[in-house]
C-alpha cells in the first residue's frame, strides 16, 4: 500500500512519507478534478476542458489529450513512487465509450486512510450511528482534518461545487452537533471554540451568532471569579487566575508560602499576621488549633536537614531552626486526597520581618511543584499570589509574580503531570497590583507546550 496521503480540506497538500510533496499548478487542478469526481472515473477530454477551458475549435484533439497526460504522468509520479510493484495503481488508467469512440479516462482510488475527504465523510457518518460520547470523539476528529473551504482554487468550478456543498453541510452539522453535545453536558468552555468555527464559516448567520454569544454569557455567569483561563492540552492542564478566597477552593489542594523557620504563631500578630496566608491556615483551616499545625509541620520536616538554629538571645520569640528554602511540607487535610503544601521561600529575620528574592521563591516554586507531582495525586491546586504580601518580593510586579509561578509550573509539567488545573486566586487587594492586560499578553505569548518568547519571559 503506498504510503501517500492527500489532503484537500482547505489547503492542497500531498505527503508520502510525511514529506510534503509540491506539484505544479495544473497537476494540483488535475487531483482536485479527480477527487471531485469521487470515486468515477473522468474521460480525458473533459479533464481538458476542466483544466484548460473548452479548445478554440470545440475540439479535443491529439496535442490536447498529450497536455493532459503530462500532467496525469506528474501526478502519477507523486502518488505511486514505486511503478511496477505488486501493489495496485492508485491512478487509473480505463477506457470510456463515449460519443465520440473510444477514449482514455482516469480514476483516483484513495481509500479513507489515505484521502481527507473520506477520513472526514467516514467519521461523520459513523458518528451518526453512535453513543453520545463516541459520536462526539469522532465528530472532534473529523473537524481536526478541516483546515479551510474544501477543495481550494477550484470550490467554485461547477465540477467542485456539488462536493464542496455537501462536505460544508457536513462540516455545519458536525459543529451543530458537538455544540448540542456539550450545551447537555453543561461543558459551554467545550462548545465554545466549535461556535467560533461556525460563526467564521458562516459570519452572517445571526442563529449561529446568537449560539456563541450565550455560551459566552454563560461561561462568565458560571466561571464568575475567573479573571483568566489558558489550556496547554499538550501539557494536559490549565492555569486559571481568579479573584477570590484561597480557603474557599475546597475542591483543590492548597499553597501556603512559609518562612523558613516555619512559625505559627498569631498572638498579638508579632511572629505571624493572623490575616496572612498562614495565619489563615491555622484559623481557618486548623481552627486555631496551633499544637495540630506544628505537629504535622514537625512530621514532614523529620527528612529534612535544618541548616542553622538562632539562639533564644538572638530570637526569643517563635521557632528557632532553619530550613533551606525550596523546603515543602505536604500537610494532610480532613478531605481524602486533599493537602496543604507549606513551602518555605522566605527567610524569617530576627526582627521577625519575612524577606525573599525572585532566585528564592524560583527555588522554592521548583521545589513545590516537585512535591506536589508525587503528593498532589493530580487533584486541582490553589495558591495564593505568592511574593506579594508581607514577605514581599519587591523586585516583581504582580504580573511578572503571576508569570514567574506558571514558567516554573510549565516546565515541570513537561517532565511529569503535575495537576490538571492551577488556580492563582487573588485577593481584592491584590488586584490593585496586577497589571491583568499584562498577565494576559504573557500567556498569549506561550505554545501548547508552555514555551515563550524572550519578550514574554518573567525577570
């Protein structure tokens, strides 16, 4: 079987091998004439008059038929790279009676494996007589191979038109579908990039208008906090950053970023603000109860070698040893699977004032989505904008923080799954802060694999 392969959705293009093959223009006419023809064989003649126009005389002649197989040997070339083996010709060449004797005729024979056209009508239709869930995997493969207006320069020859009509249809009604698909299965953010492909195919279609400007509607009613929502389906995961409340995201696991040091304590707010990240977690979290909190801190730090311990004359108050910066500790939660990983990425000074560097809380980023590849058991994550409270890193803006925590998580995601959906919840003071249009562009910027530009990259 040749390993060719024909692709007329949209832009022509011929592989074998996987090696693009060029033709010259006429030749290119010549295989979308025989793929219009789906299938039947075309008498040389008419290829001439499709190709070339009806000759000055209304007559085909001898030189005429020789244009045409110049063109049928070129192209022959392309798709049957080995002439005289076993296997059958994908050319054909049969003899047609027609009224005027006798003449050659040419027939293509691609099966769907090797021609678009027919990998396309064959998904459609096996669609059609299919489980919901199937259908719709089938219907997503078929608009995969949709690239454009269906057989090129020649959509409009009348020869085209019946074909280019019909696949339209298809394609109209593939979109519908899978809309309707995921509309029932509340999955709008699915439904939407397929409404977007039908508004373009058709941009006076008010119904199909009308269809994508309400799942817009309601992805803000239902996403509500989400201030933006970028997918890496190569990567299998999202980042999503939201305004809101760490603590309310009970379906995730949680961030909380530590001194290095690991204090707890909230009295009178002099180690650890009581309204900080961490003084959150062990109110709010914890209930307050601080001996639980520095139990399972304590368990988790037991591998860990601490490298200093102050003097109780130098800090009298709160812990006294040392861990590096990077250090996580994965606390279990109440809820099965749930964790709260505490990383330490600023260093508690003996004023008790918390400070860090953007080389630190890199450090401490990579290190966090290491811990959370083994221990996270692929549940969501949530964090805070980490460098920006009272361990401020003064170095960065809120935007460049917010590029800073996904280039880190990006590229841990392209050595192992990390999570399938990071959320940087903001709190309203922190909006302030963050340049949004600038967060935006950032993420713009980046492939399916998390790559940016130099331009993009965070300080």
């Amino acid at each position: 079987m040749t390993d060719v392969y024909v692709s007329v959705l949209g832009a022509t293009t011929l592989e074998r091998g996987g090696a693009g093959i060029r033709l010259t223009p006429l030749t290119t006419k010549l295989l979308l004439r025989l793929v219009a023809a789906e299938g039947e064989a075309v008498a040389s003649g008419d290829l001439y008059t499709d190709l070339w126009g009806k000759p000055e005389r209304g007559r085909i002649t001898r030189a005429h038929r020789t244009e045409v197989q110049k063109r049928v040997l070129e192209l022959r070339r392309a798709l049957e790279p080995a002439p005289g083996g076993a296997d059958e010709p994908v050319l054909r060449t049969e003899q047609m009676l027609t009224q005027g004797g006798q003449v050659s005729a040419y027939r293509l024979v691609l099966g769907p494996d090797r021609l678009d056209v027919l990998q396309f009508t064959d998904l459609f239709h096996r669609a059609a007589h299919t489980g919901s869930a199937t259908a719709t995997m089938l219907l997503n493969r078929a608009l995969g191979l949709w690239r454009g207006r269906p057989l090129g320069d020649v959509a409009d020859a009348k020869f085209a038109r019946p074909l280019v009509r019909r696949l339209t249809g298809m394609y109209e009604a593939a979109c519908a579908e899978l809309i309707r698909t995921h509309t029932k299965w509340d999955r709008p953010e699915l439904a939407l990039p397929v409404a977007k492909r039908l508004v373009a195919q058709r941009p006076d279609d008010e119904e199909a208008l009308a269809t994508l400007q309400g799942l817009w509607a309601r992805l803000r009613e239902r996403n509500g906090a989400e201030l933006l929502r970028h997918e890496f389906p190569r990567l299998r995961t999202t980042v999503v950053v939201k305004s809101g409340d760490l603590f309310e995201e009970t379906d995730a696991s949680l961030v909380a970023g530590f001194g290095d040091t690991f204090d707890t304590a909230t009295e009178d707010d002099l180690i650890i603000s009581r309204g900080s990240v961490q003084g959150q977690l062990l109110h709010r979290v914890f209930d307050g109860d601080r001996v639980l909190l520095d139990r399972e801190l304590r368990k988790g730090l037991r591998p860990v070698q601490p490298v200093g311990r102050e003097s109780a004359r130098d800090k009298p108050r709160g812990k006294r040893l040392r861990y590096p910066i990077g250090t996580v500790v994965p606390v279990p939660l109440a809820e099965p699977g749930r964790r709260v990983f505490a990383v330490a990425y600023s260093r508690q000074g003996l004023d008790l004032v918390a400070r860090s560097t953007p080389d630190e809380l890199r450090v401490a980023l990579d290190r966090l989505w290491e811990s959370v590849a083994v221990h996270g058991l692929l549940r969501p994550v949530a964090l805070p904008l980490v460098g920006s409270g009272l361990a401020r890193v003064t170095a960065l803006q809120g935007h460049e923080l917010i590029a800073l925590i996904a280039d880190t998580f990006l590229r841990a995601c392209r050595d192992r799954p990390v999570t399938p959906e990071l959320r940087v919840v903001l709190r309203p003071e922190d909006l302030r802060g963050v340049g949004l249009p600038d967060v935006a562009r950032y993420f713009e910027g980046l492939d399916g694999d998390g790559h940016r530009s130099q331009e993009a990259a965070p300080r």
